[in-house]
C-alpha cells in the first residue's frame, strides 16, 4: 500500500505547470488564442453575444418570425401548444398506471437517478408533429431530449424549420441539440472523399487546420440569430475552443459526439479533466452531455461517473449511451444495450438513454431499415428518391424504441425524463 501511495504522489501537478499554460493563453502574441478572439470579436463583446441569443431564443420571438415563413409550421405549433395546455398527453403518474396497474400508486420510484429519454435524429420538424400525435392517439411518452444532424442552413431555409423545432423545444419542455455544418463531413479534410476513401477517416476526419476557427464562427452565428446553445462536438480542438468561449463569458453548450470516440475511462478523464481545468469560477463548464463510444460496458460508465463527481460535474454533465442504432452503416447487429441500462439505472445519475435506432427485430421487417448515411443526405436528395416515407418510418420505429426503454425501466421501478412540459405534470 506504501508502495502505491509514492507511485500516486508522483502524479501531482505542479503549480508551475499551470503557471505556464496561464503564460500561453495570456501571451499577446499568441496565434493560437488571437485567431479565436478575433472570431468572437465579429459578433461583439460575450456579454453583447449573450444579449442577442437571449433575445432570438424567446418563443414569442421565434414564433413570430415563424409567421413571417408563411408556413403551415406555425399552425402545428398552435396545435402543439393547444394539446399540452389541455393535458392530451399522457402523464408519469398515469403512464407509470399504464404499465403496472394499481401497484404503480403504491411504489417508489428512484427520481434521483432517472434517465433522460433520448432520440436521434430528428431530421424534419413535420417528424415532431406526426411523433407527437401517435404519442396522443396511443398514450406514449415524447422525448426528453431531441438530437439533430440535418444541415443547418438546408433546415433554416427550408420554410423556418429551425425555428419551428427550436420553439417546439420551448412548447414541450425537451432539451435539444443541433450540428453545425462544419464539421468532417463537409469536405474539410480535401484528400477524402465518400465510400471509396473510407479508410482515409481513421487518420482524423476532424476539424483540419482552420476548420475550428470556422466551427467557431458558426457556432457564434447560430447562437446569435437563434438562440440555440447547444451543438455536436467531435474534435478535441472544438471541444478546447467550446471550453475557451465559456471561460470568456459565452454562454454556450455542446454535448461530444460518439464520432469523437471517448470508448475507456482514461479518455473520459482527459476530457473531464479539460473541464475541470476551464471551468469558470463558479465552476460551470459548456460540456452538458458526453457520449461515449458505443464499445463502452457499464463499468466503463460506472468509472466514468465516479470521476464526473469527483469533479463535480455529475449535475452538470450527463453521460449519453446509446441503446439501440442505426441498423445499417454504424454497428453490427443485433445492437440493444437496455438491459444493461436498467442495470445501471438505480445507482448512475444523470444519464440519458439514445435511441438512434428501432429494437433490431423491428428494424429487420422493415423493407429499408435506417441507416446512418441518410443522416448526410440534403431533403431534395430524399424526396426526389421517394424515400421520405421510409425514413419517417425509420424515425417512429426509434419513437417505439424509446418507449419500449421506458417501460422497461418502469417495470423495474426506475424513473425516466421524457418532455417536460408534456408528460411530468
């Protein structure tokens, strides 16, 4: 135990080594840091930067640009907001009845530990609508949490879809995050190219050379002429710039995609302990959801969530596991990793379960089951093929996927978060 306890001393960082990062980052001729303040510069000061996402993020402020598209998203909004305020969605008390009869009145549900009900991907705002009334007609749960991947400036031109999902968000109580264009899909590495080059992407299909600068600069945009605050993060170096924005007063969230690979508690660590490191004084950082890599197993999880406490992160930051996929072009299958979730569910906190996919035995009966490639594919492209109807096929069979996960963990006496506004009333 001697022995152990000298190698840990080792460890310990000396106070002049964070005197030197300190010298780096205050250095005024450092490019490194230059380059990202002249970026923030453009949309003013972080205090100017959060002034205008406050104002753009407002639903009366949203809806009323929405009525400028003269678009038929506004009155699926109303309707929206009509149902929530008449109580047409199912409620946990009598979801929770659903499920387990008179018993349900009689038990105690684990709170403390419930998981967010988690979908991905959210391509279409009309999806929402089509979710939201099957969630109606057959008293299901929405999500509590929604992940986009659809080209930002395709959905903000494409009759105020980004303004319609960002207000829905608002209207049912979700949480919700958006991935901005740049990123390693978008033709930023020039020596790739699709299928062909695939193997090319292991040597980092990243956010190359200036690429950060312009994630940066996107990010900026959306969060100023939208409000929205979180996005996808999938490269260290936009994971560093997200953590310098908050540390200089930007208000701004991501959430770390599975793409970055965090697959064993040692990467875990590192990044947590970037977190820790940029932390603002009162010790909040941008990083709101971690995912993980699909490989991890529940003592991954489980060492992942004791250093997120040890940090003091373990309100602040949810770890993001997948319980089901794509079922073509991501992970072998069969994948459905639930019941290790509810394994984990009454002693892990903050934690959310994704569905980016339907329960394999589903998807197999589909005549074209999801795949993660129709995440990269613009509207016209899918329309024009015919495939929309599939895909929103696709999507509701994840919507199934999600409710199955709640009633598992409600049979075992474990809680969940779907929307908010909607169903926790």
């Amino acid at each position: 135990m001697a022995f152990k306890d000298e190698l840990r001393a080792r460890l310990h960082i000396p106070h002049e080594r964070l005197d030197e990062i300190n010298a780096l980052l205050l250095d005024p001729h450092s490019r490194v840091v230059n380059d990202l303040l002249d970026v923030v510069a453009k949309y003013g000061t972080p205090e100017e930067i959060n002034r205008q996402a406050a104002e753009a993020g407002r639903l009366d402020y949203l809806m009323l640009r929405l009525a400028e598209h003269n678009c038929r998203y506004l009155d699926d909004l109303e309707w929206l907001i009509r149902q929530r305020d008449a109580g047409a969605f199912i409620s946990v008390a009598d979801y929770r009845r659903q499920v387990l009869g008179p018993a349900a009145d009689q038990m105690a549900f684990q709170d403390r530990f419930a998981v967010t009900l988690e979908i991905s991907a959210a391509q279409y705002f009309p999806w929402l609508i089509e979710e939201a009334r099957q969630a109606i007609a057959h008293g299901e749960l929405m999500p509590g949490r929604f992940i986009r991947v659809r080209k930002m400036r395709e959905a903000e031109a494409d009759c105020g879809d980004l303004l319609a999902f960002a207000a829905a968000m608002q209207i049912m109580g979700a949480s919700y995050v958006e991935t901005l264009d740049t990123k390693g899909t978008d033709g930023s590495n020039i020596h790739l190219n699709g299928p062909e080059t695939l193997a090319g992407y292991f040597g980092g299909v990243g956010q190359p050379n200036d690429h950060v600068l312009k994630w940066v600069d996107e990010y900026l945009y959306y969060y100023t002429r939208y409000g929205i605050r979180q996005v996808l993060n999938i490269n260290p170096g936009t994971v560093l710039a997200g953590y310098l924005l908050h540390k200089l007063g930007i208000n701004n969230e991501f959430k770390i995609s599975v793409f970055m690979g965090n697959d064993n508690p040692y990467a875990a660590l590192w990044t947590l302990i970037g977190a820790r490191l940029f932390a603002r004084e009162d010790g909040s950082c941008p990083l709101i959801g971690f995912n993980l890599s699909n490989s991890v197993n529940n003592e991954t999880i489980e060492i992942t969530a004791e250093v997120r406490q040890m940090l003091g992160f373990e309100e602040m930051v949810r770890i993001e596991h997948h319980i089901t996929e794509c079922y073509r072009g991501i992970v072998r299958q069969p994948y459905n990793r639930r019941d290790e979730l509810v394994a984990l569910a009454d002693h892990v906190p903050n934690i959310s379960a994704k569905h980016e996919g339907g329960d394999p035995e589903i998807e197999q009966t589909r005549e074209r089951p999801s795949t993660i490639f129709d995440y990269f594919r613009a509207k016209e492209e899918v329309e024009a093929a015919g495939d929309m109807p599939a895909l929103l096929r696709n999507y509701l069979d994840k919507h199934e996927s999600l409710n199955r996960t709640a009633r598992a963990l409600t049979e075992h006496g474990l809680s969940f978060v779907a929307a908010r506004a909607l169903h926790h009333r």
